[in-house]
C-alpha cells in the first residue's frame, strides 16, 4: 500500500482528469488546476478535431471501472468513408468484424470525466494560473499575471498534464541536459460543422470515419452523439490550396464546390463556420527526462504532443497511466524509481506514435484514393485473415492491440518492406489472393 | 545608402561585438547590452575552449579591415599532433603548405573585439539584465531581477546575439510556427591547463592542435600567445570512463596516468584545475525562423548552437554577419527582405556545420588513431595534391574555403562514398599512390 501523497496535477484536460481519478482512487490528496474556465460551464472553442477511443484508451478506462459509461457517449467506427471528387463513395474497414474504433466529442468527454473525478473525490482548481513551478521543491506559483504577484502551492509530486505549451515542461526545459523541441507543421486545420437532421439523427453514415482525400489537404468528419458531425478541413497556411488563399467568400465557395462537391448539402454555414472558427495550427514536441527526481513528471501532450493523424494523442496519454499506474503498484513508495521507469519506457513508444502519426497524414489524404495501396491493404488483410499468427496489418496493431507502439513501428516498416516486394510481382492485380503470393510473403516473412 | 537606425544588440560576445562594428560603420545607432560584467575588467571563466579562426571568420574581420589587428593575437597550427596511448606522437597536417587554422584564446579576443568596437563608436551596457523582448516593437525589457520591475528600451531593430541560451530567441519560441530544439550531449568537458616554460617558451609544439585520442573520450589542447596551452577534456558524464567516476584524487591521477601518461610533465596543476573547473554541457540547439518581421534577428549561437569539434562555432558567426552585411547593401533599407533573406540563406548552412560539427567529434577522438582512416587521408591529399580540380578534401572545403557549408557536407558524402570504394581495393595499403588507384578515383567521380 501507498503511503498518501498530496499531488497537484496542472491541467484538467482528459490525461490529466483520468491520472486525478487514479492517483485518487490510490488514496492520495489530489488538486487539479486549470488555468481555462470550468469546461462544464462554458461552450467548446470551435478549434477541437473529434476524439477517437481505441484499445489503449479503453484499457486504461477498464482497469478503473469506467469504460462502460465512457462508452454510452461515443459511437463506433469500423471503417473510412472515402469521398472522391466525382462523387464515388468507397469503403474501408479498419480491423476484423466486429473491430471499431469509437468517436467522442472532446468536449462532451472532458465534462464527463470531470464529473467522474470530482465524484471520486478529486478537488478542481479553476481559473488558477499557474506561471511557474519549482521543481526540486513541488511548488506551484500562480497569480493573476505573469509579473504580477504570485503564491506559492507547496505539494509531494507536480503532475505536468497542462498539454503542448506546458508550463511545467517549460521550466524543465531551462535545466541543463533537458532535451526539447518543438516543430510546427506547414498544414493548419479549421473546424467546420454537419448538422443534424430535423429528427436528430446524422446526415451520413454515422459509423465511418468520412475523408475526403485531395492530396496536400483533406476534409475529414466523425459523428457526433447528437447526429452532428464535426469536420475537420486539414491545409497548408500557404501556397497552392491553402487557407492564405481562402480568404473570401467567393474562393471559399467556389474551392469547395470544385473539391468537395457533395459535401454542399450536409454543410449549410459552411461560410460562417469558416470565417468564425480559427485556423488551428498543429505541432510536434518532444522532451527527455519527463521528470525531475521523485517531485514533477510530464504526462501526456505535455510530454509527447503528436498530429492527429492517427488518431492517438489521447490514447497515446491514457497509456502513460496505464504504465505509470502498474509501476505504481510494482514499486509502492520509491517515487523516484517509478517516475525513472516510467519515463525510460514510455519515451521509445511516445516517439514511434509520433513518428506514425506524421506518416498517416499522407495515408489519409493521398493513399486511400491511391488504387496500389488500396490493393496492398486488400492483400494484407487477406493473408492476416488466413495467417492471423503470422501477420496483423500495422493498423491493428496500432489501434487494436497493446503492442507497445515502437515495436509496432518496427513491424511495420518490416512487413511494408515485404509488400513492397509483392506489389512488385507481375499481374499482382489479378494474382493478389493466389497461392503464389500467399508463398511468396511466406517465403519473405522466413 | 542606408537610413540610420536605432539598433540594440543583446550580448557582448564575438558576434554580438563584431556584429556591432559592421553596423556602426553603415551609420547606425548601436548599443550593446550584457547581463555579465565587462569581460575586460574580470578574469575569464575557466570553461572555455580555445577558438580557432579560420578562413570564414577571416573573410569577416578582412571586410572591415580588422583581420591583421586579430592576427597578431593569434598563433598559427597547421596540423593535428596525435599523441598515443604508448607515448608515440605524429602529425597530420590540416592543409596544403601554408595553409593553417589560427588559435585565439576567447577572453584575449573578446577583450580586443570590445575595444575595437568602443574605438569605433558602439555604446556598450554591461551588467544589463535582459529579461524579455517585445518582438513587435522591438524593446526590451530590462531589471534586476525576473519578477522584479522591468523598464522599456525601445529600438527600431534588436538582434540577439546572446548565445546557446538566448533569451532572444527563448520569446521567439513562445511564437507559433516556431520551430525549436536543444539536445544535449552525452559528453561534457573541462578546462585545464599546460602552463609555460620559465622563458615563457611553450612546452609543446605551438603549432599544433595537440590531440590525445581515446575512442569514447580525449584530450586537446591548443596554444596561448603567452607560452601556456589551454587543454580540454571531453569525456561521457556517465559510464566507463566517466567523468562521474573522476571523483576523487587519486582516480583521476590514476586515470591521466594510464591514458595520457606523457602528460605529466606539463600538466602540473592537475588535480586542482580538475576539481576546481566546472564540468561543463554541450548542446545543438536550431530553430526557425530566425528574424521577426523587420524588427528582430537572431545570429550566432542564439540561433544555431553547434558543438565545438570543428572549431567553427565562431566562424559559422561571423560569416552570419558577412551574409548579413552583403545582404544590407544589396537591399538598402527593406529590412523585412533583408532578414527573409538572411534567414533563409543561412539556414540550411548553419544545419550543416551542426551535423558536420557532431560527426567531427568521432574523427577526432577515434579516427585520428585509425591506420584505415589516416590512408584514405593521405590518398585524398594525395589526390587532391594531382588534382586540384578535381578534388578538395572535406576539411579543407569547411575550413580553408568560403564554400556554402551545406555544399561542402553533400560533396563530402559524395567523396567519402568514392573513397569507401577505393579503400575495397585489395592491397590498398601497397597501391594507394597507384596509377590504379588514381584511374579509379577518376572514374569514380564520372
């Protein structure tokens, strides 16, 4: 058992409201701070891309319980929706019958959670900023400005779960051997709305995942409980096709119009949205240590902020509980042996989800209107379906297991390496589910 | 002809002062501020490494006409002496006949540079503290103390030149599309000392850069005006030998015995510069953008730390300053397009003496005792010897050029992946001043 701590978590965010539910549920006194308002009493920015809950996510909710109620508000997704400029509508299944992942609305989520945490008796600090922190001591300094005058909120551990632009991290980052950096992609996103019918239910079909693939940008949509889908228009700030070049109605529309035709129908305030909603920009940030002795530890964006690509920002934070948690019970009082553990394994497996997430930008807005790789998934999926021992696809690693994410990375470069080879047989159009190429990825896989 | 401007530059060191020269001599408003008391009034540090000019940071001085002043403060090396573990010593020379890099000892120079910028006309502000910068309105902010009051400095144009650490560029990260990284290296270093003979004569070979190669870690040492050496020591913080496990006297004596036993004699002070001298970090730190609108630009340091292994820290400077400079006359007073210019011409340039720098470290403290390595060497100079037109070596290209440095790391991986070739021969060690080897190498570069 756990001699109680008082913990102070920065950030009431979803990675930092489930780590106050466990940290709690151990026993300790925890205090979560916010700098934002309460999300449960103010309406949601207009700048969030919809959640989506997988297996690590969801092992993360199920080892304390709350899984089952987290599930009630998300809608599965077993597939991508692919919408081509002409108009023709394909499909593609993410996993084996019955494999879903699950769209949740960031801010709907985030309120429930918080719900759950305050009911497990964690104590909400709003409206609190913090400014700075001392590590070696677990003090937080907050105040109305940043130059103004500040008090001082001493604790045993500082959690840093306040995001990419975390402050904890940001004095970390003034230590001496404190790897950081910080990179911003040259594509932004907008947030854009499909309403519901008069009758609440959804416009398209609720259990896709809807893309639009255009090359250098995309749209993309995930179902909302309420029969809205929140759309998520992803492009360069500048050049060709960019949002520089959107800057008026006209353009706006017509852009639309030639691009994404169908979508005049499900779009209605597609003017308004536009020009109200911010274009978003989305970043890379990296970090090593994510702790300081047995006092701080970053955890989830504020360690490892990744795009959104593959779907697993959120996942990607749960899993840190996941692991902080089992350390936790492992190693009882030594704090600082769990918070070097707990570093030392995620950092491999938070650099791979990222290094993933940046590769499936270009899977998502080239290749799923690209017929070769369209025909290399059907042949994968075909051998996994009758060799489920020898090969799972890298999505289903990713998405539908546990494998820790950078062995999933290494498999996957090496069974891409081996479809590299059988899309190279001749006629592999015509022989993809032969006898021949099944010989051939066995022969290749020894 | 340009219009004055009020120009503040943050920090006093080698860029900061020269930078300041180049603009007071265009008819600028210069002002020079530092946080540390003035150099010329305080003994220096104890962590420093001796700088070495070469032919980039000569371009600099010579354009402004300070290249003879700095040369007499200078001593030539022309070439590496390698001193082995079993006492046996050899040389390779840097260059062709003639050609030589230049040793300076940092506070001898940095004094010299502050007086000559004083002669010239800049203001200097020492003991400052810089806190902050209003990128927008180029002021800075300046106090005691950080959370203390703060007063405004308001220019038309800052720059910052305040090193690896800038607070510069430390606002400039808080931007969006900021791209940011400091990595810290496994090795740190030490200063030590070879002091002169009683004549004031220096005890080992003036003019060379003295190298005790050990693979993991080495010593080094470079020569002073005034007979003494000015030694580093590079080793891993951690691990076999560690500078972790340097913690008392007598593994360190034990230490310099078994690894740099000829040493002895002229290291006297060991143990108390050892123990008294900081253990100090070495970092890469890059960013992008480097300007903000017209009002701010980073050079040196401040916008691309590099490690020191291929004494270029201070030259990749200065030749910031010679683009910097070409660009201003070339541009008059659009200061917007000036520093757009700058920026992007500078760097690709300062990514690759960074990645040049980090290779640097293996070929000195392993490669330089390497048979293998040294052939290739003495067969490139052997080449390029026959055929200057044909072929310059690496090291001369970075340092005895004025070549873009990104140009001079892609052709040098294009002649390391020749040479790789060239070494396969069987019984290169008997040919390599071969006819053979020569048509190969010709053949090879078609």
């Amino acid at each position: 058992m756990q001699t109680p701590q008082r913990i102070a978590i920065v950030g009431s965010g979803l990675v930092g409201t489930l780590l106050a539910i466990y940290l709690k549920k151990q026993g300790h006194t925890v205090h979560v701070y916010d700098r934002s308002a309460d999300i449960r009493t103010v309406e949601f920015s207009g700048r969030s891309i919809n959640l989506v809950m997988s297996d690590r996510g969801w092992k993360a909710l199920a080892d304390i319980g709350l899984d089952e109620e987290i599930r009630r508000i998300g809608i599965p997704v077993d597939k991508r929706a692919i919408h081509m400029k002409d108009g023709n509508l394909t499909y593609q299944n993410y996993g084996k019958e019955g494999e879903a992942i699950f769209s949740l609305s960031r801010g709907v989520l985030n309120r429930k959670m918080i719900d759950l945490a305050e009911a497990a008796g964690v104590e909400f600090f709003f409206e609190y900023r913090i400014w700075d922190v001392t590590l070696a001591e677990a003090t937080l300094h907050i105040g109305e400005t940043e130059k103004g005058p500040w008090s001082d909120l001493k604790y045993d551990k500082v959690f840093g779960a306040d995001g990419a632009f975390s402050r904890i991290r940001h004095r970390m980052q003034r230590q001496s051997m404190f790897d950081y950096s910080q990179e911003f992609m040259k594509i932004g996103y907008k947030e854009l709305h499909i309403p519901a019918n008069p009758d609440g239910s959804h416009k398209i079909d609720k259990n896709s995942l809807h893309i639009w693939p255009r090359g250098n940008f995309m749209l993309m949509a995930l179902a909302n409980l309420d029969g809205t889908f929140t759309c998520t228009l992803f492009m360069p700030f500048e050049g060709e096709n960019s949002f520089e070049q959107l800057n008026n109605e006209t353009a706006l529309v017509n852009f639309f119009a030639e691009y994404f035709p169908d979508t005049a129908a499900v779009i209605p305030d597609l003017v308004s949205d536009f020009f109200k909603n911010p274009t978003s920009y989305l970043a890379i940030m990296k970090c090593y240590p994510w702790t300081f002795e047995d006092k701080v530890a970053l955890i989830g964006d504020s360690a490892h902020a990744i795009v959104p690509f593959y779907g697993h920002g959120m996942n990607a934070g749960f899993e840190d509980i996941t692991v902080l948690n089992q350390l936790i019970e492992e190693l009882g009082d030594d704090w600082k042996a769990i918070f070097r553990a707990y570093e030392k394994s995620r950092k491999p497996n938070a650099d791979a989800i990222a290094e993933l997430s940046r590769r499936n930008f270009v899977e998502m807005s080239t290749k799923t209107a690209d017929a070769n790789f369209l025909l290399q998934k059907k042949i994968e999926k075909w051998f996994s379906d009758k060799h489920p021992d020898k090969w799972m696809p890298l999505y289903s690693r990713v998405t539908f297991s546990l494998q820790p994410y950078s062995e999933a990375l290494a498999i996957g470069d090496y069974q891409n390496a081996i479809m590299e080879e059988v899309m190279k047989l001749p006629n592999i159009e015509e022989i993809w589910n032969s006898p021949e190429v099944e010989e051939k990825i066995i022969a290749l896989l020894q």
